[in-house]
C-alpha cells in the first residue's frame, strides 16, 4: 500500500500559497509563479479553475503548465498539449550519500548556461529565475568558465517535502551518471535535513521513470497536465 503523502497532493498550489508565495501573483483561487519562475499556474479548486482570478496576471504570448484542471478552455486561453504526469517520492529506507562532492553550486553567473541546457533537454517548466527556487548544482565541462554539461536543483516544497527538479544531462555527456550523481547530492542534502524528496514526471518518458525508480523513487499519484496558452483576444484595429 502506497504510503500517504497529503501535502503532495496538490503541491502546486501548497507552494504558491505557502513556501512560494513570495514568488507568486494572483488572488482568489488562482496563482502562478512570478514571470521568470517556472511557468506554472496552479488553483484552489481545479474542478472549478478561476481563469477570471488569474487571466489579469498573464500576459498575451504566456504559456503554461498546469495539473488537474481538466475543464472547457475560456475565452483568452488556448490549449496547446495534454498528458499525464507521476509524481514520485523517495523511498526513505534507501541510504543516501553526496555522490556530487564536488559539484558547482549553480548562481546567477550560470542562469544562460542553465536556460539554454532546459532548452535542450527539455526537463519541465523552466525559466531564468527557476534557480533560484533551491540549491541547483551542476557540472562545467572544462573549468570554472567552462560549458554546463549537467545540472539538478530544487523547486516546490512544502514542509517535510522538497521536489528535486530540472534534472538534465547534455547529449554529449549522456552515460556517466552525472543525473544520477547530482541527484544523489540533493536527497542526501534534503533527507539530512528532514525533508523527503520527490520529483515529476511524464507518464510517456518511460527511460525517465524507470531511472527514477531504480534510484529509490516510487510511484505516488498521476495527474493530468495540460500546457496552454494566453492568448490576445482583442479586435485587431483597422
């Protein structure tokens, strides 16, 4: 039987009211990450998302993701994908280790190298200022100045939970366990702190999940995620 996790079910929105807040914008039942942050949106009730609460905190061009909504699209939105998503948590009987000692921590100096390594790798919602969110570390190809060839940090939680995130390798430096050693860094970190990790992912990246679950983590919930769009609906001017 999978061990309840309360917090976790509706992380999102437990982040942007909570631990995030200062990083959030909207009212009612309706948040989104700051611009900068990760694109996410996230509401109260997503059986009955508030698109009126949050439409005047997007801008026209915005694209986003969101989990659990599942209703018709409003006027001034577009959706553009739809899928699904586990959420994974770490198995707290797995003995942990700082398998990443020396690791760069990853600061503004890296927000290029990092946003251009999400471009490539394509982890989940990413944006300049997501690193700022937690510990980010990485490895630089070549020294201190050197290319970004692989990176993970953190990014939603909530207390006693702290989400493990933007895990990417580039193609080039694929097959030596970078991932997996960065990650090993971060669960060591946050279980020495009281804070069991957990991670997304998409239900097609099968390569993904299993990695994952060969590490330590299981299986907790899956969700639908949709990626949509603000989108300008006022009359083009003659």
């Amino acid at each position: 039987m999978t061990t309840a996790h309360p917090p976790l079910d509706a992380i999102f929105w437990n982040t942007l009211t909570g631990p995030h807040a200062r990083h959030a914008s909207g009212v009612g039942g309706a948040r989104r990450y700051a611009a900068g942050f990760s694109p996410i949106i996230a509401f109260a009730d997503p059986g009955a998302a508030d698109f009126a609460a949050l439409t005047p905190f997007c801008a026209p061009g915005e694209v986003f993701y969101c989990e659990g909504w599942q209703g018709d699209c409003p006027d001034g939105w577009r959706i553009d994908a739809e899928t699904t998503m586990l959420r994974m948590v770490w198995d707290p009987r797995v003995i942990t280790v700082d398998s990443a000692p020396h690791a760069v921590a990853l600061g503004p100096q890296h927000v290029d190298a990092a946003v251009a390594l999400a471009a490539l790798c394509r982890p989940g919602p990413f944006g300049p200022r997501t690193i700022e969110l937690g510990n980010y570390y990485g490895y630089l190809e070549g020294g201190d100045q050197g290319r970004l060839i692989a990176m993970a940090g953190q990014r939603m939680r909530v207390p006693g939970y702290t989400e493990i995130s933007g895990v990417c390798t580039h193609p080039d430096a694929q097959g030596r366990g970078l991932a997996r050693q960065l990650m090993g860094k971060l669960i060591d970190q946050q279980m020495q702190a009281g804070q069991l990790p957990f991670l997304h992912v998409m239900r097609a990246n099968r390569q993904a999940h299993d990695f994952y679950e060969r590490m330590g983590f299981v299986d907790y919930l899956e969700s639908t995620v949709r990626v949509l769009s603000r989108i300008d609906t006022a009359p083009a001017r003659a």
